[in-house]
C-alpha cells in the first residue's frame, strides 16, 4: 500500500490512461464476494501478466478480500 493508500494495482503503469479497464475489470474480479472470481489472463511473451496476477494479489490482501 503506498502512502496516498493506493495499492500496486491501482498504481499501475496506464491505470487512469490505456489500462484503465483492464485495471477496473481485475479489481472487480478480486473482490468478487466470497473469494475472487476466476479469471484467465492473456497476452504476448513478456507483456506483463505475471506482474498483474501479482498485483490484483496484493490488492486482494490489502483490501481483506483475501486473508494474508
């Protein structure tokens, strides 16, 4: 959680720009009640699907949608 409590996701490269709806689709999908929903990322070698796996993660525990 950064100092203005933005998590990782939130302060993705793009997030307020070309990333905004794929920001706002993977924080929908994290705190779908119960635990998340399911969801499939995909995209070239090297665009950065491990990283926004993780940050959707982090989000998820940062907002107590998932336990620590």
């Amino acid at each position: 959680m950064s100092p203005q409590g933005l998590s990782e996701l939130e302060m993705q490269v793009g997030a307020e720009g070309s990333m905004k709806s794929a920001v706002l689709y993977a924080k929908a999908a994290v705190m779908y009640p119960g635990q998340g929903m399911h969801t499939l990322i995909t995209g070239g070698v090297g665009v950065g699907k491990s990283q926004l796996a993780l940050k959707m993660y982090n989000h998820a525990i940062s907002k107590g949608a998932l336990p620590a």
